[in-house]
C-alpha cells in the first residue's frame, strides 16, 4: 500500500518543517493536537498540517505515523498512540524519529508491536527542511523501506538495516559528538571565567584559532534556549555509551552543564529573542555566576 | 642578576626542543640526567643541552631552572629539587612549566619557597619549538617577570599576573578543551564501533564535514602513542574543574579513554613508528576490542 497520509505526532520545530516538505511532495499531512502547546499549534497551522479531533481519527487517516518530539516525552507518546491503536482498532505503521538510545526504541518497538503495528526505527540528522541540505532520516527495522517513500519529499530517507536500534544508534553517536562537543566549550569557558581567566583565553585562541573561537561564541549565545531539551538526549546518549561499554561520563558531564544553561535567565530565550551581540565572555560570565556547587 | 644559564629538569619531547631554542638565543642550558630514561639523554644529547653529574652542581651553575615533565611527575621532581637546594645552599629561581591544576602548582610553590627559592608558574601551550608558531610559555607570580629574559629565544613569555596558579589554570583550560574534545572523537567512534555503525557514522560526516573526519582520524592513530602521559593531565584537569564547581565528569570520562588506548598494543608505537595510514575504522576496531567493561 502506497504512503498517502502521514500523521506526524507532535509537529514542533523538526516535526511542522518535515510536515511541510511532505505536503509540498504531494503528500496528505495530518496531525492531532490535543493537549498539544500553543508553538505546536501555531507551527502545525502555518505549515498547513491538518489537525484531527482526536487520535483514533488520526490513525484511521494515516498510513504512517512519524514521532518526532522531544527524546524524554518518546516513550509516553509511544504508549498514548499505543493504546489509541487497541482501542481504535487503526494500527498503521509507526516510525519513531526521536533521540533515543537504542534500548529505548526497542522499548518503544515492543509497545507499538503489542498494539499491532509496525514500528520503524528512526533517527534525524540535521536541521529542520528548508535551512540548507535536507536532514537525513535514518531508518532500521522490518519494515524500514517504507519509509523510503518520504525520500526527497523535503528529506533524505537512508535505511540502514533490519535491526531496531541501529538508526537510533548512529543518531545517539552522532549528537554525542556535536552536542557533546558544544557543552564541553561551554564547560571550558565556564571554568576560565571561574578563574578569572577569560580574557586570556580568548586572546590565545583568537591567535590561530579565530573560527573555533567564533564558533564557541556563537554556541554560547543560542545554548541555553535549548538546554532544556537537550538533558533528555544527554540522559539517552549517556545511557547508549554505557550498553556498548564504553564511559558515560561525557555525556553525564554534557547533562551537568545543560542543567546549568537551564538554570539561568537565558534559557527563558527562544530563537528570536537571543541577543545577537552577547559575547563568549558575557554569556560565561551568566553562566559562571549560576554554578551551583559556588 | 640577568639569566645566563637555564636548567632544564627532564629534558624530553618539549623541554629538549625549548633547551635548542634558549641554546640558539645565546643561553647556556644544562640538565641534570642523574636517573632519566635513555630517550630523555638522546634528546638531551642531540639538543647540546650539557648534563651535570648531580642536581646539587646544577643549581649551584644555573639562574633559573624550569621543570618541563609530565604532569604526574611535577610534585616529585619538585621535592627533589626542593631537597638539593636545602642540602647545596644553592636556590636559584624555579619555574614549574608542567600542565598540572592550579592547586598543584600552588603546592609545589610552597615545597620550592620552603627551600628559600622564588617560585614561578607556568603553563605551555602550542607545539614544541621547531614545529610551527613558537610555544606560549604563560607564567605567573611576583617574579614572574624573569622569564621574560627568555621570550624570543624559541619560545614566547606571557606574563599573566602576580598570582601562583593562573598560568596552571590558563593550560588547564586550553588542554582541557583541545586533549577533551580529542578523546570525546575517539569515544564516539568506539561507540559507534561498538554499536556496528562505523562505517554508517563515516559516510555521514564524510558528506559536508570531510576536515572534521580526517582531523578525528589523524588524533585516533596519534592518540594511543601519547595516552600514557595523558592520564596524569586529565586527572588534573578534573581536578581544576571540580576546584572550579564545574563538572569533572567530562575529563574523568577522557582519563578513561586514554586507559582505554593506553591498554591497546597501539600504546607501544612512537611518533616515528605509527601507521600512516591507519583509517579510523581500523583503529576504532581496536579500541572497541579492548573495552574493559565487554
């Protein structure tokens, strides 16, 4: 049966974006909103994603559902669609896209399995469609070629095997390096200014090293508007590298400073209201006055 | 008193190529051998560096002497140093240019002024002379000016301040970015090794981020070679971090990376006998196999 209708659960940032590059490929996006933000709303409604009255409607219409949402809220909304499916009796392919460790999207798989669906693994690499390269959706699982699909329809859609776990793999591998990376130069620049010592490094790097600098810079200013989502992908990461046997201490370090990030009054931030002057040393300075073991 | 002769205690990789610069800007170097491995006396050797048959006749010779070792052996060398100035009556100026937390360097301070010698810290950064820009050679406490009468002779001098402890913690800051974010890489590949997703992981930075690819691949076939002497480093950067009320956990999960490769049969090559062509792939399937906790 051809893919026609896509249900995508909870369309916020990612998931409104893909929700319009589906539609501008031809395809029928809907969604359901219930109990849903008002960002998700107004997101789901400018993108042009038709919202159902309630979930069992959703899955009647859909012949596949993508899950794209916060990693610490996949597992929940899983279960919720989950019990939709046995109620309704609608059980259409699922395809959980969120950053989840692979334990925990065979978690998700068995409670999708159970409610008598397929479940696809998924994981996204990339911006949202529409800001540059198109983001590329990694897929595993029985049924992953189904997704192939969605292939050039705003995104990229790479199978990458039969196994559950593998697409939630590389995307728990590769958002270990670059949200990894990103909170260890934030944790640096925390230290230098906690030592008095900003200054100093800044004027080492900007001698040889001005891009890196710039990079920091600019990581710094827009951090704290997402550290709050990003402590469940730290929780999932660290949880990965622990099954494979290898530390978790980065990414329990990664948490600790996304924590803090939260903890100050920059997080209250979105994407527009960022300062676009602040500096690497104003930034680390907020950042440093909240350190909670001070 | 102008410097005309500078000792140089533990002349290896770093502080040989220093001793070649100082030699060239017309100072007289020695060193001291009593105990040093036969690498440490080649280099010496090769650099024109001219050994003392005992610490005692060293300081009695020198108006400065810099400590340049590894970071887990500062303290030693330092009470060393310490002992032959009591018992020489000779305490000429000592510089500690180790990478150990600010902590540290305060704690050797206080063993060198008990011995009646001024005390000036001091942290390197950059390559050995030699290769490149010139190493910044960060010092700090009251007579911390001294080492200026050096800058220009391979290696550059910044003062940054009366404080003991500064300079440690400016290298502490800088090392603990570039020599983290280098075993976080290595990590991730192991990770991904682990998980089967090498390959899958390569292609996808390969499409856009090729420079970042081969840099992580260049440090994985260098890094076992130096993980032995990493170790110390990253235990005093955690403890800087944690001194600092940051989280240690970032250099904590690096110390365990460097065992990690420190364990491999890779940790035995030196820079001359390393693979070059070792991919990342190769070396990720190393490490993976030595993973202590599979």
């Amino acid at each position: 049966m051809p893919v026609k209708t896509v249900a995508i659960m909870s369309p916020g940032e990612m998931g409104h974006a893909v929700g319009r590059g589906l539609l501008a490929g031809g395809l029928s996006v809907i969604t359901c909103l219930e109990g849903r933000s008002d960002l998700t709303r107004n997101l789901a409604e400018r993108a042009g994603i038709v919202d159902t009255p309630a979930l069992g409607e959703m899955l009647a219409e859909a012949d596949l559902v993508l899950c794209i949402g916060p990693p610490a809220k996949a597992a929940e909304m899983a279960s919720t669609v989950a019990r939709a499916m046995s109620d309704s009796g609608n059980a259409p392919p699922y395809a959980d896209c969120n950053a989840v460790s692979p334990a925990t999207a065979r978690r998700i798989g068995d409670d999708i399995a159970r409610a008598g669906a397929d479940f696809i693994d998924g994981g996204i690499i990339g911006p949202p469609p529409g800001k540059g390269a198109p983001p590329r959706f990694y897929v595993s699982g029985e049924r992953a070629s189904l997704m192939s699909e969605l292939d050039g329809k705003g995104i990229r859609v790479r199978p990458i095997g039969d196994e559950i776990g593998r697409a939630s793999g590389l995307k728990m591998c590769f958002a270990s390096m670059t949200k990894g990376t990103l909170a260890l130069q934030t944790a640096v620049f925390t230290v230098a200014e906690a030592l008095g010592l900003t200054g100093e490094l800044r004027d080492e790097l900007l001698e040889g090293r001005e891009a890196l600098y710039k990079q920091i810079e600019s990581g710094a200013r827009r951090l704290p508007s997402v550290s709050a989502r990003y402590i469940g992908e730290m929780e999932e990461i660290a949880a990965t590298y622990e099954a494979a046997g290898v530390t978790p201490k980065f990414h329990q370090g990664a948490l600790d400073i996304y924590r803090l990030l939260a903890s100050t009054p920059l997080a209250k931030e979105t994407s527009e209201t960022i300062d676009p002057n602040r500096t690497l040393e104003e930034a680390a300075k907020v950042f440093a006055r909240h350190l909670p073991m001070k």
